[in-house]
C-alpha cells in the first residue's frame, strides 16, 4: 500500500499508509543537497577555496610563496596542550595555573552530580519536610 505522492513538483515523497492513524500525519518534503565539494585539483593548488560568497571567476585568494608570509606564522606551536603531569609552575606559569584551574572546575562538576541532593532517599527526613508524608504507618487510636 505504498504511493508516492507529488508535493509542488519539488521531490517527491513515499508515503507508506497503514491500517490506522499516526501520531502526525504530516507530509515532510525531502530536502535537496546543495553542498558542492571542489574536485578540480589546479584550483584546489592554487587558490584558497573558502570566499564562497565571492562574486566571480576567482573561486577565492591565492596562495602565495612561502616567502610571503612573515616568519612567526611557521614558528606557531600547533602540538596538542600538555597535561597538568608535565607542566612546572615555574617555568610555564600561567598554562600550569589555568589547566590547575580548570582540573578544579570539572572535579567540581563530578561532586555535583554525586551529591545526595539528587537522589531520593527512603524514610529521609528531608523528604518528610519537603513533601509532607512518611512511609511509617499511623497509629491508629481505639
């Protein structure tokens, strides 16, 4: 019992019918993909293909030389950040304290989420205030 239907000949859509109602029966058009992905390889060499906003032939700016560009931009440290173990107050500063501080920050985190505030506990006094009721039972006077 399949059909397919035509929504404003954009796509179309299967619709699958069953013998009863659906939750929603709304019909939702397929969406086109519209992502490109550059394949030509003396473009990809040459240029910098991010300015997809550019009006005309160029696909972006060029790349140019290494010569033409300063000398700090080759000398960046791009190694992952070292973990607390291997850092020396001393001799790193501030990366020493700012990944002290953030170690801190998530073991905070875990103690939050261990604390008892969360959990519900049976025959807890806090409860009985909270809510009002105890599981003991009432005496019952005759």
């Amino acid at each position: 019992m399949n059909e397919i239907v035509s929504i404003s000949d954009y796509s179309l859509v299967q619709i699958q019918r069953c013998g009863f109602a659906s939750a929603s029966s709304k019909v939702i058009a397929e969406k086109d993909d519209k992502s490109f992905i550059e394949s030509d390889v003396e473009k990809l060499c040459s240029h910098v293909c991010i300015n997809y906003f550019v009006q005309g032939e160029e696909p972006g700016p060029k790349i140019l030389p290494d010569s033409e560009y300063p000398q700090w931009l080759f000398e960046l440290d791009l190694r992952p950040p070292r973990p607390l173990e291997d850092l020396d107050p001393d001799l790193d500063g501030w990366l020493y304290w700012r990944e002290l501080r953030r170690r801190q920050v998530q073991q905070s985190r875990r103690f939050e989420k261990l604390r008892t505030r969360f959990l519900h506990l049976q025959n807890s006094p806090t409860m009985k205030k909270a809510f009002g009721f105890s599981d003991t039972p009432v005496k019952i006077e005759s």
